[in-house]
C-alpha cells in the first residue's frame, strides 16, 4: 500500500515534560487505521502535533511526511493549504468547533472558499450538495439554522460536510461519536465508511471503543504513555493480542453472550507524564513484569508477519468474546 502519512520519531513535550515520546505511525492511501488507548496516552496529541495545531509552547520533534513532503514546522502558507485541504481533522463535541452566532451554510460556505475558491450562489448550492451527501435531512432549510438549532448528530454530519469541502485525502476522526447516542453513531460511522468507498480517502480513528474498531478500521494501534506498544490488523488484534496492554483492554470487555462475570480491570493507573518508571512504562501494572522489564523501554518489534509489539515477552491471548466484536 503507498504511503499518505509517515510519521517518524514524532516527540512533543510541554513545560519539558514528555507527551509524546517517539511514535512511528504510517497510513496508506484510502486505508482505515485506529488509534486506541485510554485516556491521556497521547492519541490526540500525536495528530494536533502533526499538524502543528499545539501550542507555541509545545516542543515538537520527529518528522511527518505527507506524501514524501516534509510538514512538521512547515511554513504557515503551507500548513494551510495541508489542513483543511488534504488532511482534515474533526472533533468528538461538534458543537465547539462550530461559531454559534453564523448560521451553517455559512460556515459550510467558507470552507469552500477557503479550499475550493467557490462564493456567493455557487458556495451555497455546493453547501447544500454536501449536506445532502452527508445526509442532513431537509438540508435547504438547514443552511439557515443555526448550530444550537440542530441534534449533536445533526452537527457532526455539517463537520463531516466541512470535512469534505476541500476533496481530503485524509480525515482524522477524533472520537466523532462519542457525544452520541448509539443509534446516530452506527449512523455515523456508516457514512464515514460510505465516503470511504466512494472517495478513496484514508481515515484515522481516534477512539476507546473497540467495538467501534473493529466495525470500522483496518489496522489498529495501541497507545499506552505515549508511545505505540502494538501495531496488527484489527482481525489479529482482537483474536491474539501480543501486548499485555493490549490483552487487558480486552478482557475489560464485557462478553456478548454466557454467564455474568465480573469484568477484568487492568490493575493500578497510567502513569503521570513527569513520573514515568524506569523501563517498559506498563511494567508496573503488567502480570508478566519482570526484572529485564525495567532494563529500558522496549522498541516496537515483529512478533508475526504484519504485526508488532513493545514487549520483551510478547503474549498470544485468543479470546473468543473479543473476535465476537468484529462484523461478520
């Protein structure tokens, strides 16, 4: 697969204290990948910092490379023409990323002249073809109303429609469901998995649910403290997890069917960014942990073909309720 995205050594720090701490990720043209973990690992953080949306504060190192060309620290001019144009990035409360006081097929309408040259009559009638893409109901009127007027799933579809005013060959969804109901969000993630198919673009999926994961992405990669500790297709993920991580966020899952059991939660918590434990960052709340654990950090490395883990003694956990997540 060619590659859209490579990301090499990505660091960032905030008041020289780590946030990132190494992360390779790449993502080929027109592929679906996950970024899962729990809260505070750095999924966010990664992409804010790729496309320099952090702030001035933030010490950011590594390199990005959108299709060969080098973005990090890239000049202003050409940053802009980068976001919102080849790579966009939506958020999980699509009402703060909306201006309460315009009305949204103004707000669609200057994405479109931002990325697409387009006003007037013909940004209008081009908003209201994109609304309609994305399904907004009676989208004539909806250009008038104003974001308080709309559901938070209504909003979501007008960010999605903003998304897709400048033609991007990535979009970067960060928890785009989470502020919804469980029925708008299968309505949701169906029509990013529609414009995938039908626009070729390369979706990377900011998420916690994993049930969300395996309905929707191709690859997965887990962040623990900030860093990727596993990187597999999602099949392989949720049959034989190598991480032990990775094999707890699983088994905190609650079985789909046979008796009521008590769930498994991962011991302890993520460690503090300024007091990270000497060694692998999980050792101290891993069942395998032991002394050779905390000699240094250990680097993603091939446990199978396509698949990687940071982790001095990979593990193979098949666990039958997990692979019950992944669509049939």
């Amino acid at each position: 697969m060619t590659p859209l995205v490579e990301i090499r050594g990505l660091a960032a720090a905030f008041d020289d204290v780590p946030a990132l701490r190494g992360v390779d990720l790449t993502v080929g043209r027109g592929e679906a990948v996950a970024l899962v973990g729990e809260s505070g690992c750095g999924k966010s953080v990664t992409w804010l910092a790729a496309l320099g949306l952090l702030p001035a504060k933030a010490k950011v190192s590594g390199s990005v490379r959108l299709d060969g060309q080098e973005i990090l620290h890239a000049p202003p001019a050409m940053l802009d023409r980068v976001r919102g144009g080849r790579v966009v990035m939506i958020f999980q409360d699509p009402a703060s990323s909306l201006n309460p006081v315009h009305r949204i097929g103004r707000q669609v309408a200057e994405a479109l002249r931002l990325h697409r040259g387009l006003s007037g009559a013909a940004a209008r009638a081009e908003a209201r073809r994109l609304l309609d893409r994305v399904g907004m109901p009676d989208a004539r009127r909806r250009l008038d109303a104003y974001p308080h007027e709309l559901s938070g799933g209504q909003n979501q579809r007008v960010m999605i429609a903003m998304a897709l005013a400048g033609s991007p060959e990535l979009l970067v969804a960060d928890e785009p469901t989470t502020a919804l109901d469980v029925t708008i969000q299968a309505q949701i993630l169906e029509l990013l998995g529609e414009i995938r198919r039908d626009t070729g673009m390369a979706l990377v999926l900011i998420s916690h649910d994993l049930g969300v994961v395996a309905e929707t992405c191709d690859r997965v990669c887990v962040m623990y403290a900030g860093r990727i500790v596993e990187e597999t297709a999602s099949t392989e993920l949720f049959s034989a997890p190598a991480h032990p991580y990775s094999a707890g966020l699983l088994a905190a899952l609650p079985p789909i069917d046979g008796p009521r059991q008590p769930l498994a939660a991962i011991p302890g918590s993520v460690p503090e960014p300024w007091a990270m434990p000497a060694g692998c960052p999980f050792g101290p709340r891993c069942s395998h942990h032991v002394a050779d654990c905390d000699a240094a950090a250990p680097s993603l490395a091939a446990v199978a073909p396509g698949h990687r883990a940071a982790c001095i003694r990979p593990v193979h956990h098949a666990r039958a309720a997990a692979s019950m997540l992944l669509p049939a």
